[in-house]
C-alpha cells in the first residue's frame, strides 16, 4: 500500500511543527515496517567481490526528504545503508528530486553515522564530499573526512583522516573506499601494482591522519600534496613527489591534543621517485627505479593558494562538529608546475638521501622506499639496518647518503661502474640480489596483506655487498669494499687513489633536469654500461676466455637489462680475469686487471 509517507518531503521550519514531527513519527514507523517485511539487502554487501559503491538501502525501503532551506525541494536524503547503518545525502548542487534513493557523486555530500549514535559528521563518523569546481558535471574534487572516536586519545595514527583527491587528469577516479566498513584502503591492488586509489595518471591527494577538529587550518595538510605525473599521457605514472609539512613527534603525541595539530605552511620534506627507464605498463603499472629525500627547513608555500567553487547547502552545517572543511574554497599546496622549481630554488635543505633499485622489483605506489645509513649487515625492519623502513626492500637496493647536503642533492656517473650515484654522499652500499630472490613488489605491510605489518619479501637470505666511501671528501667515491659471500667480512677493497684513477666525475645539476632529460640520461647510462661490456667480452675473447657460459646475459632486451646485464657481465669477465692471475695464466698483473676495470677502461688490455 502506497502512503503518503511515501514520498514525505519535510519542509524545515515549517509553521506546522505538530504535523511535522507526527508525520516524520508516521513517516519512520511505516519505513521500519517495511524493512522488517522486506530486508533484501544490495546485491554486492558483505560479498567476496570489489565494493566499488555505496550499497543502496534494502529493497522496499523508501528513503526520507527534508527541505532544509525552504525552497521547496529536497535538500538531504535520509536513509541506510549496510549494516542498517544510517546515512544523510546533502544536496550542494540542488539537483536533488522527491523520490531520490541517493545522492549524486558529482557535487553531493555522504554522510554515515558509523557508530549509530544519531549524529552525523560527529565523532566516530565518515563524511565523502565530492566537488564539481568546473560545471561540467563530473566531481573534480573528493574529500574523505574520518573522525577519530571519543575514546581515541591520540591526534594522530589509525582512526581519523582528512583526505583531500584532485582529479587533475579527468580520468573520475579518487579514493577506494571499502563500502563495507567505509574505510579507505589504499593498498588494494590487482595483480602487481594496479591500485585501486588514484595514484596512476597526473594524479594529486592531500592527506592528513588526524580529525579536522585537531587542526590549526583546513586549508593545510601533512602530505600536501602528493603529487604524479604523466609525461606520455599513458594514464600511468612516471615520477611522484611526495611533500610534506610535517610536525615533529611531540606535537604528534595525545598530550598535544589540546594545542591541536600545527600545520606551519613550510614543507620541511621532499621525496621525488622516478621511472627512468619508463618501462610501466598494463601488468607493470608502477615501476619506479630512483629516489631522493630531502630534509631541512625546507620552505614555506603559504602562498600557493588554490582557490575552486565550493557548491553547498550552508542549512546542512550543523550536522559537523567540524564544518570548517565544508566552509573552505581553497587550499594552499604546491602543484605539478610549481614543486620541482620550489624544492630547488627555494628550498633550504640538510640532508639528502639516495636510492637505487638494482634489483629492479619495487612495485609499490609512493616511491623506491630510502635505506637508512644504519647498521649495514642487520636485515629487518625497525631493526637498526639499512632497511630499518618497513617499506624498504630488504636486500636488493642501493642507498647512498650526504648527511651535510655539500652534494646539493646533485648526481654523476661515477667511472668505476657507470652508474648513478649522489654527489657529496659520504658513503653508500648495495645489498646485491642478483636474481630479485627477496621479491619486494608492492612490498605487503598494509591493508590485512600481511598480519602485524609484516612485509610479504623473504627476507634472511644470504647477501653480497657493495660499500661506497668519499674518503677524501671531495664529494666522489674513491674506495669500495665488497664482501661476495655474505659472511659480512669484505673479501676486497679498492682504492681508486691506490690505482692512481681519478674519482673527480662531471657533476649533473638535478635542478636543471626535467623528466625527459633522466630519460635521456638512463639510455645513454645503459648503452655505455653495455658498450663497456662488449669492450670487456672482446678483451676475454681475445686471451681465449670462454664467455659462453654467460650466454644468458648477452642479449639484453631492454634498457633494464643492458644496465644490469652489462654491469654483471663486466664484473664475471674481471673476476674471471683476476682468478687467472692468480693461476699465472694471461699477460695481464692483478694491478693491471684491477686497473682497466675500475678505471672503465678495458680498451687498456688491448694494447
């Protein structure tokens, strides 16, 4: 039976308060009615599948209406949603229709009242606000806003957040939010790297693990922003750089609750990753190679305002403890134009810190996570070595540091190897997994992959190592030591000084390099590593060394593995070399070997 209730629609200050409220009464009494004649739940709650929406309230329940600021249409939808949990639709575009079932997804505010407590946008509750700044009627815009609970005595961790996604590259995507437990989870995946979040394309978030209620400006942030890009316009990424305004721990801890959480307008960190090789594609959607992490004072960005048209229904303020967010039309960020120029130009820094991933298997979103210049043979994470980061790849990496910043953040391809290392870093090493045993990949730790934030890569496995050292401080390797069987006893040690080979390299302003130009870097960095491996199986082939057993690597596919393959296949020919000196076999003195190896220069065996 149809009823009037039906299609209630509540008109706010009506002058007919009894009628009002005994309809709403009526209004409630036949909807309960009805959900206990007919509960089917939607179709994709609680199942094994994807909960890409909000599931819809049960079949036949009607959902409510009310005219908050007398226009006479609907401003808010009242209704349910799983778990019976109620939820209010705002209508910031007025575009909401008597008979509505839900809001719409492009200037249209969800709010869930979690814990059922009869407020909404309160403690405990979730609010999904998303924003249409251009008119064309798809959302450019998405805040996800999760209030820490009463009991929750810390202003920062797990519980609350305030997530701010721009969709910078028109592709609709912004948050994954898990509609059965209305938390975002960032993590979730298909196959190696294909995240649900929005983190492939020209993609921007802005996010905080605090409630807005703690913060001194909403306009702010602590990841602010997160940034990627998509040179090609292949939909997927090649660099990220993450900025932060980050407080220090004591203004972190619950005593500090009652000061709030201070956002200063300074970025006081800087993480860039890169995908030199651009080698991301379907089944291998992030591949990052690179990173640097900047620290210091950093520099202040207050004026990096980035105002949008706020469509709202101001009438639907008193329902957040917090209305703030909802109030601002603007935030205050560097952009995709603006960072790179204000991290070099502007930004004041102490340290930098450098990461390579040699075993080429990262493929986690943010960047190729850094190594601490820890302990250099303990393994585990918060265990005090080089990969004392959780989301650091145990062994496979090669982290080098200046902890002075004399290097400037700058890089040069350095004549022992060929290969990139940091300008000014005081030492380095590389726990070498040749084959990517310890598989790193998306690396485990978050989102239920792994319990106790446990990484999902083996990680006690026997591993060779590579140290760097600047022992003259002119700001370039001079000595490497390495230990080949992983008793963490080094087997070698050279010294380029020893050797009379100059560690002096040409220096490159990373300041001046955009994303082609470290595309163009890598090729040529791979080709050479490649030529100076042809140079070294020429030199073998001529003293009739046997290379074949080394077939494997000589027909390299890609830029990846002329790097790799050409560095490997140079490192067994001068071993090789070495352990017939040692047999008094060949013309060449373990000097004269050691010489033309780490000097690059095999053409000097040929003469």
């Amino acid at each position: 039976m149809m009823t009037l209730s039906h299609f209630l629609l509540i008109r706010r200050g009506t002058t007919w308060p009894f009628l009002r409220w005994t309809l709403l009464l009526i209004s409630f009494g036949y909807f309960s009615s009805l959900r206990a004649q007919d509960s089917t739940p939607y179709w994709n709650s609680n199942t094994p599948l994807v909960s890409y929406r909000l599931p819809l309230p049960p079949v036949g329940y009607q959902p409510t209406q009310e005219d908050l600021d007398g226009d006479g249409d609907p401003d808010i939808i009242r209704s349910v949603t799983i778990h019976n949990t109620p939820i209010i639709w705002i209508d910031d575009d007025d575009d909401m229709k008597v008979g509505d079932l839900e809001g719409d997804t492009d200037s249209d505010c969800l709010l869930i009242d979690v814990n059922k407590d009869g407020k909404y946008g309160d403690r405990g509750d979730v609010a999904v606000d998303w924003i249409d700044t251009d008119g064309d009627g798809d959302a450019d815009m998405q805040a996800y806003v999760e209030n820490s609970t009463a009991d929750n005595p810390k202003i920062w961790g797990e519980g609350h957040h305030y997530f701010w996604v721009l969709d910078t590259d028109h592709d609709n995507v912004f948050n994954y939010i898990d509609w059965n437990t209305f938390e975002v989870r960032a993590w979730l995946h298909e196959g190696g790297s294909n995240f649900l979040e929005d983190y492939n394309g020209q993609s921007t978030f802005l996010k905080l693990h605090s409630s807005t209620f703690y913060m001194n400006d909403v306009r702010l942030n602590w990841e602010n922003p997160f940034l990627f890009y998509d040179y090609d316009e292949d939909g997927l990424s090649e660099m990220a750089i993450r900025v932060l305004d980050d407080p220090t721990r004591e203004e972190k801890r619950a005593e500090a609750r009652l000061k709030g959480f201070p956002l200063k307008g300074k970025v006081n960190y800087i993480a860039i990753t890169l995908d030199l090789d651009n080698d991301n594609g379907p089944g291998n959607e992030l591949d990052f190679d690179m990173s640097f992490r900047f620290e210091g004072p950093g520099f202040d960005y207050m004026d990096q305002v980035h105002t949008f048209e706020n469509k709202r229904e101001p009438a639907a303020d008193h329902f957040f403890i917090d209305p703030r967010w909802r109030q601002t039309s603007e935030l205050i960020y560097p952009d995709h134009e603006t960072t790179p120029d204000l991290v070099y130009n502007r930004g004041e820094w102490e340290q930098v810190h450098f990461v390579y991933d040699e075993d080429d298997d990262c493929e986690r979103w943010e960047r190729v996570e850094l190594y601490e210049p820890y302990n250099l043979f303990k393994v585990g994470a918060l265990n005090g070595g080089l990969d004392n980061n959780r989301q650091s790849d145990a062994i496979g990496d090669r982290g080098e540091w200046d902890l002075d910043f004399s290097g400037e953040g700058n890089i040069y391809r350095a004549g022992f190897d060929g290969r990139i290392h940091l300008h000014g870093a005081e030492w380095g090493a590389w726990r070498v997994d040749q084959l990517a045993f310890s598989y790193q990949g998306y690396g485990g730790i978050y989102d239920e992959y792994t319990s106790n934030k446990e990484r999902l890569q083996l990680e006690n496995l026997p591993f060779a190592t590579f140290r760097y050292d600047d022992t003259d401080a002119n700001g370039f390797f001079d000595q490497i030591a390495i230990d080949l069987n992983g008793d963490t006893v080094f087997d070698k040690t050279v010294s380029l000084k020893a050797l009379a080979i100059s560690d002096e390299c040409e220096v490159i302003s990373t300041a001046d390099l955009d994303y082609e130009a470290y595309r163009q870097l890598h090729t040529q960095m791979a080709a050479d590593i490649w030529s100076k491996a042809e140079a070294a199986l020429a030199v073998a082939k001529a003293q009739g060394v046997n290379t074949s057993w080394y077939a494997f690597m000589k027909d390299p596919k890609s830029e990846n593995q002329q790097y790799r393959y050409g560095f490997w296949l140079q490192f067994y020919v001068y071993m090789d070399l070495l352990d017939r000196a040692k047999r008094g076999l060949g013309p060449w003195s373990e000097d004269d070997i050691d010489r033309a190896y780490w000097s690059g220069n095999w053409q000097s065996l040929q003469s």
